[in-house]
C-alpha cells in the first residue's frame, strides 16, 4: 500500500496501479459535517451492498446488509440515517476489508475506503455530542498505567476475573464487561527495567553494523515489560545497540475515539524525540503491531505535510520484521533451541495491514525445527471493544472462529503481534477446552524467540 497522490484518470476494476489511501482532510469543516459525512456513507454502503465480498469480516457487514435486505425497499435508500451508527459502532478500523477483500480502493474510481468513512463518522459523532466519557478515560493509558504501577497489586486484584464483587461493580458503573480478561499492571515498568540498555554482544553478526531503538509502546511498558526485555535481549545477542525510547501512548485509542487532534498532538510529540535517536542512525522498533501500523501508516495520513512524521514513519519496523531483516542482512547468532509442543502464530489485523507480510510466523520459523502454525483470521478484540459490555459478545462472536482454528493447532504456544489478541484468543480458547486439557502459554513472539535463544 502507498500513499501517493492518486493518478490522474481513474482507474477502472481490474487496473494495475497499487492501492493508496489519501489523506485524511480532519482539518476541513467538512470533514465533521453530519449531513456530508451521511452523503459519504450512503455512497459506499451501496458499493458494498452491491458487492458484499466482506460479509464474513467483522460485524459491520452483515449490520449493514441486514439493515438494507430488511428495509422497505431492499436497497441502502431504506435504511434510516440514525441507523448508520449501528454500523460504525461494529467497525474496529481493523482495516482488513481495504487491505484484503475490496476491489475498489483508490485508485478505483468508487474510491471505497470503509475503515477512515467510519473513522470520519466516529470524528463527527465526537465534535457533535462529545465523546463517550468512559472509553476516553480507559484510552488514557499512559495516565492510568502509572497510576496502576504505583498501586499494581490492587490493580491486579481487582481486576481480576476471580474477584466477582468487583467486576460486577464495574460492569454495572463503567460497562467493563465482568467476563472479559484485562491486562494486569506491573509495579516496574519497561522504562525503570532497561533504563540501562542491555549491552551489544560482540561476536553478534550485526555488531557495529546496526542500531535500534524500541518504542515501547504503552502496553509493553506498563503492562508487558518482558516484550520489551525479550526484544532487546534479542536484538543485544545479534550485536545491535540498543535503546529504549516511549515519549508517550501512539494515540490509537484517541484514534478509535475519532479525536485525531490529540492523535496530531502526539504523532508531532513522539517524532520531536525520537528523530533525534534517527539522526544518530538509530532504527525505530515498535513492540505491538497496532503502533506500527499507526507510526507507519496512520500518522502520515493525518499530517500529510509534516516531513518529520514521514521521516519517522520510514524509520519505523515491527518487531519481528526487523529480526527478519536482520537476519537476510547480517545472519543470526547461533543457539537457536525449537519451542517444545509447537507454536500457533495469530496474524493480527494490525499487522496485515502493515502490508509487510506475516512477519511474526516468518521470525518464528527462522528457529531451525521448530512447528510454527499461523491462523490469520481476526480475534474480533479491537482495544475496548472487546471489554465494554455493549461490544464484547461481538467481539467474541468474531473471534470464535479464529480462536478454534488455533485451538485445531494444538500447539503449546500461542502467540499474536497483538497482545490484546492473545489474551482475547486465549481465554476464548480456555473456555472451550475439554476438562483436563491445558490451555496455551500466552506470549508475545518476540519473547517466544528470546526464550528459544534460552534468554530470559
């Protein structure tokens, strides 16, 4: 996928031409005007109505063609407008129908692209009504994950899915569902854990060769620090420098809020530090694929003119992408050890839409002997769609077919570049298993990696 300009003439079905998503024009009055934003819609709701290949994708589809095949004319016309929020509601901007299934995205003269329409729907909601109070307050994740790393054991317990009184209390006053798995907090971050850097191990391939920064990411900072300890463990042993580097949350949250103002403030924010650690010939590193997809993709469409969050966004990679890498540039450090019982690899949604490849079963595979299945449907979690008590039986509904494909596997392991992902899959996967069966051990790949190098 790229983001050039779009050609001159249109392209009709069946061109050539890369897809490409233009620009997201959020500073333009226009862009929150209700009645326009509906015009919008209606538009591409009768493409796909007319098409529906993604019926089989999320709930948003079959919202939609349910809506239209049980309205009074069988067609998008039948359908009220205030209707048209039943079907935003259902979207996660998991962006898989523009990456995988639609013919028509740009450069295709029906210029669909279902994800940033919903997006601008959820924007213009915002500005009209204000946002949902709670949703925001969970999305303020570097707030709420230093509080918790102050208080993590409390945290902890009550959060936990064994403590009843208490899930119910905030299933009834936030709308947590009381049934979903949340992530628990640590008292030491990722930032207090390698605040001293893991030094390069000299017989590494890369040694002297290559340098990386990891973006931390919320998640694995305050709620996962053994990602961030596995991939620089891993990146140490192949000779790379590393640093660790979190300005603040990517803004994916505020995204699937629709506020891209702080989503702007704070792609401007994390560029200003860490081009710097550029400029010094340092790659960028993200840990969570949803990161990735919004440093590389998302922060480019929402400040076109900003050459610094370009910059960025070319000296971004994955986590396992770079290992890959790595690996076809410098080769990698011997001792490589096959994970016993095998490894089932969830593709996340936010890692196909990187359009780079399942990056995360490739790095795994690069283990000599090792059984690595990959199932590459979407876990129907989508950050808190699929803890909020009005979104989780979708989320789960979604997810139930990737979490049997996984189960099929049978594998020791389960692993996702989604750690949200995993812990959704995991527990569906838990729920369903015959009694006296063991559930998957839940890891991130990298740290599947670092533990097949015995670190860790």
């Amino acid at each position: 996928m790229t983001e050039s300009a779009p050609p001159k003439s249109p392209t009709g079905e069946g061109g050539l031409d890369a897809p490409f998503r233009h620009a997201l024009a959020w500073r333009d009055p226009d862009f929150f005007d209700t009645g326009k934003v509906e015009a919008e819609m209606e538009r591409i709701f009768d493409i796909c109505h007319g098409c529906r290949r993604c019926f089989n994708l999320c709930d948003a589809f079959p919202r939609l063609f349910d809506l239209i095949d049980n309205g009074p004319t069988g067609e998008v016309d039948g359908v009220p407008k205030a209707d048209y929020a039943k079907v935003a509601e259902a979207c996660t901007f998991c962006d898989m129908c523009f990456m995988t299934k639609c013919p028509y995205v740009p450069p295709h003269e029906f210029n669909v692209d279902f994800p940033h329409v919903m997006l601008r729907h959820r924007a213009a909601d915002r500005k009209a009504h204000g946002g949902d109070f709670v949703r925001e307050q969970l999305g303020e994740t570097d707030r709420n994950g230093k509080l918790a790393s102050h208080a993590a054991g409390l945290a902890n317990w009550a959060t936990d899915l064994a403590n009843k009184p208490v899930r119910a209390a905030l299933e009834i006053t936030l709308g947590i569902d009381r049934d979903a798995e949340l992530p628990r907090y640590h008292a030491r971050t990722a930032a207090a854990l390698l605040a001293t850097p893991t030094p390069p191990d000299d017989e590494g391939p890369a040694f002297g060769k290559a340098k990386a920064a990891l973006y931390a990411t919320c998640f694995a900072d305050y709620n996962a620090p053994a990602t961030a300890q596995a991939a620089m463990a891993v990146l140490a042993r192949q000779g790379v420098e590393t640093a660790l580097a979190y300005p603040v949350c990517c803004g994916m949250p505020q995204l699937e809020a629709g506020d891209l103002a702080e989503v702007a403030r704070r792609a401007e924010t994390v560029a200003a530090a860490l081009l710097p650690l550029v400029d010094e010939g340092f790659d960028i590193v993200t840990l969570t694929a949803s990161c990735g997809l919004m440093m590389k993709f998302e922060w480019p469409l929402i400040l076109p003119e900003n050459d610094d969050v370009k910059r960025l966004a070319s000296a971004t990679f994955d986590i396992s992408e770079y290992v890959v890498r790595l690996s076809k540039a410098h080769g990698l450090a011997p001792g490589l050890t096959a994970p016993a019982g095998g490894v089932t690899v969830h593709h996340a949604c936010h890692a196909r839409a990187q359009n780079m490849g399942a990056m995360s079963a490739q790095m795994l595979r690069l283990i000599p002997d090792a059984k690595v299945d990959l199932v590459e449907r979407c876990s129907g979690h989508g950050g808190t769609f699929g803890v909020m008590k009005k979104t989780r039986p979708i989320a789960v509904k979604v997810g139930r077919p990737a979490a049997r494909l996984a189960a099929q596997k049978d594998n020791a392991t389960l692993c996702s570049d989604c750690p949200l992902a995993c812990k959704h899959l995991g527990q569906l996967i838990s729920a369903d298993l015959a009694q006296g069966r063991a559930a998957p051990i839940q890891a991130h790949p990298i740290e599947v990696f670092a533990r097949a190098y015995g670190l860790g």
